[in-house]
C-alpha cells in the first residue's frame, strides 16, 4: 500500500489564455475547477498505475464533496480528519502561447491543535499498514513547519519508507528525520544550496550532499532541462522529452508516484527512474487533471533517454 498525505488540499482553478500579459487586460479562453493538492495527486496516479493507494489528510467541508467525488470516481480510498472552513482555491494561468504557468496560491485554512494531534494518530495508523508514505506539499496556517519532521519521527520503526516533496523550511526539518527519498525542483535545490547550481554535474555534487546526510534517494525535476536522480552509488539524469506540453501542473506529483511505484516492485534505480520520467512525461501531455493515459505512459517508457554522470 502507497499512502498519500494531502495535509492542505486545493481547488485548482486553471484559466486558460493567449499571451499573458502581466500588468495588461487578458482575456480567458478556457476555465476547470478541479479538486486537487500534491497528497491527492499522488494517490490519483498511484491507483491508476495499477497499485494500491490511498489518501489521507486534512479536508474542508465546504468544497469536499469535488474530493471525495474524484477520488471514489478514481477508486482511491481516503480517511480525511474533518475541519470546519473552506477548502483554499489554487489559480494556475496557463499561457497556451508559451506553455508556462503562473500560480497565484491561496494559503488555506487554520488548522486547530487538537487536529494537528489527530493528524499524527492518523497517519501512524495507515503508515502500519503502508509500503510507503508520500509526505508532499505545502501546510496550513497553524501548522509548525517542523510537522513533516514530526510526521516522519512518529512512523519510525514501521517498516513504512517516506517520500518527501516539499521546500522551504518544510524541507530543511523534514532533512533531519532522514526520509527515505526527497525530490526537490531545481530551484528548491538551489535555495537548500544557497547558490545557483550550474550543469548536471554541480547539481548532482548538490544532492549528494543531502545522501551524505542519510536521505536514500535524491530525485531533482528540472522543468524543460529534463531529470536527475542519485542513490549515492550511480547518478543518472533524463533529457526532457521531445512532446508537446499542455501543462505541467501535476508533473512533479506524477514523477513521485513513478519512482515510488518502481520502487514497490523492487526494480533497479534506472529502471524507477524510467519509470518516474515516463509518468511526468504522461501528465504533461495530458488535458486538463485527467488522470494518466496507460496506453501512452508505457510506450513513453521506451522513449526515456538516461545518461549516467
């Protein structure tokens, strides 16, 4: 079992337009809400690649029921710890003229302590019965920003390895508890770094540091310059594919539930790695939030060139 942990879910509001023009009047062509976060990302794509998942997390009554609506529609399980409020909206404007996106996040909901107490019970009690614990993305209000460290500390000694994604401060706690696997963006690393990372080799030197510190596995997604991973032992990086990107909003969650999936059936890191770029790759061509193609994720598996560095 893969358990996703989504501690603040979003409405992703996508607008669509021709030539984004900051500062300037822009006029949308295309709007979808969809239920999302990185937590229900995961598990989303998870199930689709044939495996056991679920999702956990924090949830907002007013806005749920899109959550529980896409996750049952998705034959994803989930256990939410309720709160009263609002779930928080997301806008992504999706400029079709470049492909790029620019987020405009909400920060959420407060969460109450007596919840954040509840929130470790729960995930110590999925994390008994899970493979894999998939800690990814931002936290709410009143949510210290050690909490992914905590979450990790409390799941020691289960058998359940942790995945982190996410940055900042949330990331640098989050160390300290030795996950089994991070994956950071290029930015994120740079901003762990304290410096710009020049060339596949200064990013690699980059990571390797945070294995030194006892993480297993160190993914880096670097956008339009393709991927990174490293256990230590080999570095592999993947050019970014030649496909057409509709966006990538998701591709990040889609390449951690590649590798976890890998992982699951005890591959080797190239073959994960494959695996992770395959899926990222998937979702970028994909419209919209609709869940990965299989039929076209397999046949990108071929596709995924991998260099050793």
């Amino acid at each position: 079992m893969i358990t996703a942990v989504s501690l603040n879910p979003s409405i992703d509001r996508t607008l669509t337009v021709d030539g984004f023009v900051p500062g300037g009047l822009n006029r949308i062509v295309g709007k979808r809400d969809v239920a999302a976060g990185k937590g229900i990302n995961v598990a989303l794509t998870v199930s689709e690649l044939g495996l056991d998942s679920e999702c956990i997390g924090f949830m907002y009554r007013d806005g749920a029921s899109q959550f529980e609506k896409r996750l049952m529609l998705n034959s994803t399980p989930y256990d939410f710890i309720w709160c009263e409020g609002s779930v928080r909206t997301n806008i992504k404007v999706f400029d079709r003229s470049s492909s790029t996106i620019t987020e405009l996040n909400e920060s959420g909901m407060n969460v109450a302590e007596e919840d954040l107490s509840k929130m470790v019970d729960l995930v110590v009690s999925h994390a008994e019965n899970s493979d894999y614990l998939i800690l990814s993305g931002s936290l709410p209000p009143g949510c210290p920003q050690e909490y992914y460290r905590t979450l990790i500390h409390a799941v020691e000694g289960l058998g359940c390895r942790c995945v982190l994604d996410a940055d900042g401060e949330r990331l640098k706690y989050g160390l300290e508890a030795r996950p089994f696997m991070i994956k950071p963006n290029r930015y994120e690393l740079e901003t762990m770094i304290g410096r710009p990372l020049d060339g596949i080799r200064d990013i690699r030197e980059a990571a390797l540091r945070y294995i030194d510190m006892g993480v297993q596995v160190v993914a880096v997604s670097l956008g339009a310059d393709g991927a990174m991973i490293t256990d230590g032992g080999e570095t592999l990086f993947a050019p970014r594919m030649n496909i057409e990107v509709k966006g990538t909003v998701g591709a990040g969650d889609a390449m951690v539930a590649g590798l976890v999936a890998g992982f699951m059936a005890d591959l080797d890191l190239e073959q994960c790695f494959r695996m992770g770029v395959a899926c990222a790759s998937t979702r970028c061509i994909t419209e919209g939030y609709k869940t990965i193609d299989k039929t076209v994720y397999k046949a990108f598996l071929d596709m995924v060139n991998i260099e050793r560095v």
